[in-house]
C-alpha cells in the first residue's frame, strides 16, 4: 500500500515512537504517587517533580523531536513535485474490497480515540477542581477557576486544526495523522502531573495533536473511497467514531474514576496511542495527495489495492490553477470558495458551542443540580448510547438522499434540541425520561453534525487545499468551545443549563438557514466535478438551493 515510501527516515521515526513510549513508563511512579481513593485529597498536589519523571520527560521530548525529523524531509521515490494532468478515478460498479472495509475500521477507531481526548475534559474538570482546590459550579468559593484547564485543551485543538491541516497538505494525510498519533501517546503523561500549571501545559499540547487527527481522517477517507459509497462511509466513521469515543469516555469516567481517580482517564492515551501506532498498516498515503505532487506511480500503488485507477483527464485538473498546497488559509475565504465557507465556518461555530460548550460542562451542571458524579457520568454514557444508532440513518441520508439536506437537517435538529433545554432549564432533573431524552438528541445530533461537516468540507474543496479546509471548520468548530469556556472565565461561575443550550441554538439557527441558500450538493458526484471553475460553482450553488 505504500507504506514505506511515505518516511524520510522511517528509523529515526520508529526510535522516537520508542523514546516516547518509554518516557510515559517514566511517569507511572509519579502518577501511582499522585492517585488517592475518592474522598482524599491529593497530598501531593503541590510536589515537585522527581527525577525519573523528569528524566520520562526529556525521553518524550526527545522522541517526538525525532519523530518529526524522522517525517519530514525529502522521498526516497521519484518525481518532480509538479502535478500531472491526470486525477484518481473510481469506476462506480467498483465493490468495496477488504482494504476499503480495514481502513474504515482504522478510521474509526482513530476517531474515536481522537474525540476521547477532548471529552475527556468534561469527566476530569470536577475531580481536577476538588484536587487542587479550584473555582467551579460545585465549589464557588476556590480559587483559580478550572475552566483554565478545558480552555488550554480546547485552545490546543484549534491550534492543531491549523497546524495539522497545513502538514496534510504539505508532507502528506499519512505522515501527518501518524505525527498526531505520537503526539497522543507522549500527552499521556498528563495524567502524571503533580502541579495544576503542568496539566494546563499538557492539555494544550494533548489538544493540538487531536485538533489535527480529526480533518485528517476525514480527508484521507474522502480522498480514497469510490464515489458511490464515499459519502455514507465517511459520516458513518465520523458518526460512530464521535459516538463510540464519548461513550468510551463516559464509560471509562463511570468504572474507572470512582477507584483510580480522574487521572487515569488521561492514562488512556497510552494504549489508545499505542493502538493507533499499530495499526499503521491498514493507513494509506492519499492517492490523489500523491497524483497532485507528480508521484504518479506511487498512487497508481495505492490505487491497485483499491481496485482504481489513475485516468488522464481531459484537461488539467480544474484545481490546479485556483489552489495550491501553499496558499494560506486566506485562500478558503476568497472566490472561488467565499458562497462555501462562510456558511460552513458560522455553522462550525454553532456546533463547536454545543459540543466542546455545552457538553463540556453538562457533568458539572449535573452535579450542581444534584447528581453525584457516578450518576453524572451514567446519564450521560446513557443519553449518548440513545443516540448511536441513528447515525446509520444520518449516512445513509448523506450517501443515498442528499449531503446538503442532511448537513440542514441535523443543524435544524441540533438547534430544536438545543432551544427545548433551554426552555425547560434546571426543571428538567424532574423528569428522569425527559432528561434522557432532550440530551441524547443534542448528544448525538451534535456528534453526528461534526461527521457531515467535516465530510461535507472534505469534498467540496479541491486536492490541493482540501486538507487545511478540513483544518480550517474543525478549528473554528473549537473556537465555539473556547469561546463558551471563556466566558465561564470571565463569569467566574459555570453557566447554567438554560445559558449553554441559547448560545448554542443562536448560531445554528442562522448557519442553517444560510446553508439553504449556498450549499452545494455533494451526493455521488467526483470530488474533481464537485470543485470545478468558480462560474460552474456558482451555476451549482444556485441550482441545489
């Protein structure tokens, strides 16, 4: 499948993978120190670091230096870095093959243990707050407010959405979700940090490596699967993904954290990183990454194990000219591409308020109205189970209905959900059913919104930039959070039930609306047909709405 030729130094590479591993061992006697049963403060809260954890630490560090330069540099394959006239082309009778199914499973999976990493906040932000004495919604009177460690994390997010975008687009989908994934395995340690200052440093780190992990998957998946089955496979990774990581995570925070603390969700990263390191494989460098920077062979390689092919085009690939893997993100608010981002970047914003929002903070308003933290983290692992189902639909809506109905219709459910919570308030912990209900709905429709916005975004921009579009809504689906978590801030105090669920619905009111108006249908058209010459992209745009 090409694996090899996707390194500049595949040994310096695997060495720092190894470096990195054995750093996050160096913490797990700190972090065996720093766990206490529930109903104990941390003693060592305030303790300095020792030596084997600082000596972990300079492992990691060094490990994911040379990850990188293990990455980064020159091919050892031919070509001369130009784009050839010639696109990737599925023949649509084309069945899916068993490498088609192994990278979805891959992809899933690698979805799933990128969302555990920002939900994660939502399960440690109450325990971090007893721990080290912090300002929260269950204890008003402490003192830094712990809304700083969700905001570094979700901060770190936004800023690996851009990063990580821009390393897709240039080094390769491949190289750049495998750098994510080391990253993954040296954040772990965040579990073992004895000072409240160095959980906010390494949340930051942790969140940009799963700010960039998220695009990429949906990129590399739009750029591989034939275009008949394109669309449903990639919401349905995205929407089982996002939900299997939040119920993993809900689950983890119910059987773990009553015996291990809140610190052991952190440690998660180090078998899920690990995981995903494995299972390098089964994850192919794009074939038209490859097509669009003159390795023509190499993905005429990746194709043949996709049963495709590279066909000359009639003309030179219509994205040629209008992007190029080094125009900044100013490029995707420029025509041609301004009728399709600005919907797509409000509509982020709208869903990113809800999901790193109001899901955020929905364990602590829980147990502000009453909730014991067991039963905070049941009701949720509950209300999201609910809702993993309906993501079979919500795929099949996308591949075999229309894309732009389904990104309208999940916005238009998402905002409904969002305005009854609203409505009915704290009144709801009344009404068990109810309570199960009205969070299951914004829970999964959320979820499921992320899926068809980042697969939407895959698609309706060309090869060249697609990669850095996918970073681009994934950053500002975080900005929605960061912007929640500052207000929290500033408040000084958790927003209530009523306030998290308004500021969600408002913008997602309006992005659908403008949805309606400017989208672009995506359903069983080629990604070339779908981002042709502005004046056809125009043409396009009026005739869908």
């Amino acid at each position: 499948m090409g694996q090899r030729i996707d390194f500049a130094r595949p040994g310096w590479f695997w060495c720092g993978a190894l470096l990195c591993l054995a750093g996050v061992l160096g913490h797990l006697p700190m972090y065996a120190h720093l766990a206490h049963p529930p109903g104990h403060q941390a003693a060592m809260a305030g303790s300095g670091s020792d030596p084997l954890m600082l000596t972990g630490m300079a492992f990691v560090l060094a490990g994911v230096a040379a990850c990188g330069y293990g990455i980064v540099g020159p091919r050892r394959t031919p070509g001369d870095g130009r784009p050839r006239a010639l696109r990737a082309g599925f023949a649509d009778d084309v069945p899916l093959t068993r490498a088609h199914w192994a990278l979805t499973l891959v992809m899933v999976l690698a979805v799933a243990i990128d969302v555990m990493k920002p939900m994660t906040l939502s399960f440690v932000v109450p325990g971090v707050a007893r721990e080290y004495g912090l300002r929260s919604a269950v204890h008003p009177d402490g003192g830094l407010p712990v809304a700083l460690l969700p905001l570094s994390g979700i901060g770190g997010t936004v800023i690996g959405s851009f990063l990580w975008g821009r390393f897709g687009d240039r080094i390769g989908r491949r190289p750049a979700i495998l750098l994510a994934g080391v990253v993954f395995l040296a954040t772990s340690v965040c579990g073992a940090m004895p000072l409240f200052w160095m959980n906010i440093l390494m949340c930051f780190l942790m969140g940009m490596s799963a700010g960039g992990m998220l695009p990429l998957t949906f990129t590399l998946l739009t750029e591989t699967v034939p275009t008949r089955q394109r669309g449903w496979i990639v919401v349905l990774v995205g929407g089982v993904g996002t939900a299997g990581g939040y119920v993993l995570t809900s689950w983890a925070a119910s059987l773990l954290v009553p015996h291990f603390g809140w610190r052991v969700l952190w440690l998660l990263g180090l078998p899920t990183g690990v995981v995903l390191l494995l299972l390098n494989h089964w994850i192919p460098e794009s074939p038209r990454f490859l097509a669009a920077v003159g390795r023509t062979a190499d993905a005429e390689t990746v194709l043949a194990r996709y049963g495709a092919r590279l066909i000359p085009s009639p003309r030179p690939p219509t994205d040629a000219p209008a992007a190029s893997p080094r125009d900044g993100y100013r490029r995707l608010l420029r025509a041609p591409y301004t009728g399709v981002s600005l919907p797509l970047v409000v509509l982020a914003l709208g869903i990113g308020l809800v999901t790193y929002g109001f899901q955020l903070w929905i364990p602590s308003d829980l147990q502000r109205l009453g909730f014991t933290e067991l039963t905070a983290d049941t009701t949720l692992r509950d209300a999201a189970l609910l809702g993993l189902p309906f993501n079979l639909a919500i795929a099949w809506l996308y591949g075999r209905w229309s894309s732009k109905g389904t990104l309208v219709l999940l916005g238009a459910c998402t905002a409904a959900a969002m305005a009854a919570l609203a409505a009915v308030g704290d009144r709801i912990t009344g009404h068990p059913l109810t309570l199960h209900l009205l969070l299951a709905v914004p829970i999964w429709s959320a979820g499921s919104a992320v899926a068809v916005l980042s697969a939407y975004t895959a698609e309706v921009y060309p090869t060249a930039i697609r990669s850095r579009a996918s970073g681009l809504t994934a950053a500002v689906t975080k900005v929605g959070g960061v912007l929640m978590i500052t207000v929290v801030v500033a408040a000084v105090a958790t927003p209530s039930l009523r306030t998290t669920a308004l500021l969600g619905a408002a913008p997602l009111t309006l992005a659908t609306a403008t949805l309606i108006l400017s989208g672009v249908e995506t359903r069983a058209r080629s990604l070339e047909e779908i981002t042709p010459t502005p004046q056809k992209r125009n043409a396009s745009a009026s005739t869908s709405a």
